[in-house]
C-alpha cells in the first residue's frame, strides 16, 4: 500500500476593509504603501508634489505627472510641461523641425511629371547636399534622389544625366525602393572623357527614384532629362517613335531586344524598330547606329515610307546614312545583320544642303542597296573651283561630290549623258589637294578600301 503525503502551505494574509472581489474577477491584490506618492508617469497620489523625485516625464500646472512626449506637454525628468505649439517635441525638448532640401533624402525628392510627350527634365544643383548612398557603378560625392511614376507596364524609360564640366562623369542608379540599395536594378556611369551618362529600360507600373551623383568636382549644377514611351511604340509602321530634333541634332538610346520581327530586316526572324523624323526644309540627313551589345550588329534604313528594305544580293546592311531630301516625313529603320539584338545608339543630324562648289561644301552620294547612284551634274552659274590632273584645256564649270566606301569594293564613274564630249571629266581623289587616284571621261578603280573620297567633275571651257 502506497502512502500519499500532501504538504499544505498557508499564508495569513491580516483582514482588509477592502470589498471582495466581483462576479469572480481577480482581486486586484495588496497595495504596497511603502512607495505611496512615487509614479514613473501619470496623476501624484494626494498630498505628493509632482517633481523631479517623482515623475519620469513633466509636472502639468495640475500637478499631474504627464508622459511628457506630447506637444502640450513636453518635458522630462520632472520639469514643467512645455506648449510647444508650433514646434515639435523631440526628447523632452521642443524643436522647430528643419524642412529637407529637394532632393537631399528620400523624404523630399525631386519630382520628375511628364508632359503629354513623355518628356520631363530638371537640373540639380548638388551644392549644399549630402553624400547619402553609393552606387553600384560608381562612387562619387554628393548626390540628389529624384523620382517619377511610370504610367503602365512595358514603358520604356530613357533618362539622361548631362554635366557642363570638364572631367565630371554623371552617374544615375535607379531603385524601387529610394532607401534600399538592394533595390537597384539599373546603373550607368558616364564613360570616361563624356560628360553624359545615359541608361535605358523597360519598366513594370510603379514609381521609380533615381539617385544622380557626379564623379569629379562638380562646379555647374547637373542636368536630367527623362522621356517615357508606352508599350509598342517603335515596334510597327503603324506606331513608330517620334525622333525630335533639337538644334538639328537627335539621339537616343535603345535596345532591339525591346521589339518584335515585322519583316523589316534582311534577316528573316530578326527584330526591328522603326522611328520618324519630320523635315520642314530640304536638308542633307546623316543617321548612325553603333551597337553597345558584344555580337550585335545593327543596321538602319532611312526612307521617306515605312516598307520592307531592298536587300542587295549579299544581304550586308549598313550602320550609316547621309543623303540629300526634301521636305516631308521619313523612317528610320533599326535591324541586326543577325538574328542577334541588344541595345545602339541612334544619332540624326540635319544641315542645309550644301553648294558642291568647295571641298567643305561636297554634295554626298548616297548609294543604294544595289551599290549604285545617279545624280545631277549642274554647270550653270557655276565657277572653275579645281584643276584636274588629266586636263591639259581650259577648265570650266566644276562641282564635288563626297561618298564613304564601307568595306574594299570595285568602283567606277561615268557620264551617261550622249551628248557630253571628252572634254568632260571626272577625278577621284582621297583628299581635296590631293593627287587623283584616277581622271578621264570615266573611271574605274579596282579594290578601292574603304574610307571617305571626293569624286569632282568639270568641263571645257572655250576662252
């Protein structure tokens, strides 16, 4: 049999006059009277004055002991309460909050609101500011945080940073969350000897925050321009992407892999992007693209309607443009001499015609995707400029002509007018005081290398 001792313990507690408890809720328990009138926060028991000894916060005029935390009541360790009215209370203290420059923190960046184009700008002046983040690209100096909201998903975002110093190199990083370094998705700092960074992407809907620092002694304030392009615009004839000009000058960066195949290339399968640009005068129109991707090879075509390109028999496209229009609407057609596609950069300059009179007035010679061109000789009002090596007559009315030979080709020249004698002539010459590489009535050339020549024409002049 198993013997079951219990222990018992009993504390005697001495009767209190105080009401038992209610509806079975706890009783609230003994009161400890040996700390009466001793409060971290909240009212003094009667008879203690509310002060230093005995109150972690602030003395109200009531004599109440208050957090001490509240703009109405601001103090600590006892003090008298402070109105802080207009200030804030920090730590006990009133203080009259300091508002953050534009563009210093997170708390107050730059907003950057497009126009219905897409396009926003600003300049930052980094004077003043602190140094906040690092980038991943780059380190600099002070930097400045500005920001934008990207409309729907597919956007493609376009954002230039410019200098007008010297040896500073811009720097842009972008970020989802403007405190979060991990939150960079896209930096680019300019390349040495540039003064321009520019970065390209395509974006989810969202706000976006750009951090813009300069690498170098910054003595100018830095310039940003964005432009934003919705989903699709460059990707058919039907909705090209405007090119704008400014100061007869355009460009852009953009990446290929952004668009889809339209048949718009010499390489079936390949992906293309289509851009116009708008002439109000006649001018000589120069366009390049020049690849930033390792593989790819862009090509472009420049015409006055968006079709599908002539491809000549050994398919080779060209990365440069130059020829004489006249006033309308044009395509420019971005491709890969590949099924290959990353990102280029795209450059369009306009100029007044030129006068072919002098070398520095040559009139280009653009050929066509058969490796050919004809054009116009003129010779009246026009003045005896050259001499030509193979003329022993008086020259006459002369003009010059300017092409570019991309790879080593056969070349030749003739007149194609019957009614044109010998005494007509043509010159190839590699510079413009040069020695002829050829003259006569016409020309042939084998394996001309490649580089830029002057093709001049002139005539017998009676005395």
């Amino acid at each position: 049999m198993r013997h079951l001792l219990v222990l018992l313990a009993v504390t005697f507690v001495a009767c209190s006059s105080e009401p038992p408890p209610v509806d079975g809720k706890p009783d609230a328990g003994p009161v400890n009277t040996a700390d009466a009138g001793t409060t971290d926060a909240g009212a003094s028991d009667a008879g203690v004055t509310c002060g230093p000894g005995n109150c972690a916060g602030c003395c109200d005029s009531s004599g109440q002991c208050r957090l001490g935390t509240e703009n109405t009541a601001c103090g600590l360790a006892g003090a008298t309460c402070s109105d802080c009215l207009t200030a804030v209370c920090v730590t006990g203290r009133c203080e009259t909050p300091v508002e953050p420059l534009e563009g210093d923190t997170c708390v107050a960046p730059i907003e950057l609101r497009v126009d219905s184009e897409g396009f926003a700008s600003a300049t930052l002046d980094l004077s003043g500011l602190a140094d906040d983040t690092t980038a991943s690209c780059g380190t600099g100096s002070a930097d400045a945080v500005v920001a934008f909201d990207v409309p729907e998903n597919g956007t493609y975002v376009e954002l230039v940073v410019r200098s007008d110093d010297d040896g500073v190199r811009p720097l842009v990083a972008l970020r989802g969350n403007c405190a979060q370094g991990g939150s960079e998705f896209r930096c680019e700092l300019a390349p040495a000897g540039s003064r321009s960074a520019r970065l390209t992407t395509v974006a989810l809907r969202g706000r976006i925050f750009a951090w813009v620092e300069a690498v170098g002694t910054a003595r100018s304030p830095l310039h940003v321009e964005l432009r934003l392009s919705p989903p699709g615009a460059g990707d058919t004839c039907a909705a090209p992407r405007a090119l704008t000009l400014s100061g007869g000058n355009a460009t852009l960066q953009d990446d290929l892999r952004r668009y889809a195949p339209d048949g718009l290339s010499c390489v079936q399968g390949a992906r293309d992007a289509v851009y116009t640009f708008t002439l109000a005068a006649p001018a000589v129109v120069s366009a390049s693209v020049t690849s930033r991707t390792a593989g790819f090879e862009p090509v472009l075509t420049v015409g006055f309607g968006c079709t599908d390109p002539t491809c000549n028999a050994s398919g080779l496209g060209t990365s440069h443009f130059e020829g004489e229009l006249f006033t309308g609407t044009y395509s420019v057609i971005v491709s890969s001499e590949t099924l290959a596609a990353g990102e280029f950069d795209l450059a369009l300059g306009i100029r007044p015609p030129p006068t072919g009179e002098v070398c520095s007035e040559a009139l280009p010679l653009t050929f066509d995707s058969n490796r050919q061109v004809t054009t116009w000789v003129p010779t009246q009002g026009r003045a005896d400029d050259f001499t030509l090596d193979c003329m022993d007559w008086t020259p006459g009315p002369d003009s010059v002509y300017r092409f570019r030979v991309d790879q080593t080709s056969d070349f030749s020249a003739t007149f194609n007018d019957g009614q044109l004698s010998s005494s007509n002539v043509l010159a190839l010459r590699f510079a413009c005081d040069g020695a002829d590489l050829g003259c006569g009535p016409a020309l042939s050339y084998a394996n001309l290398p490649p580089g830029e020549y002057l093709l001049f024409t002139d005539s017998y002049s009676p005395e």
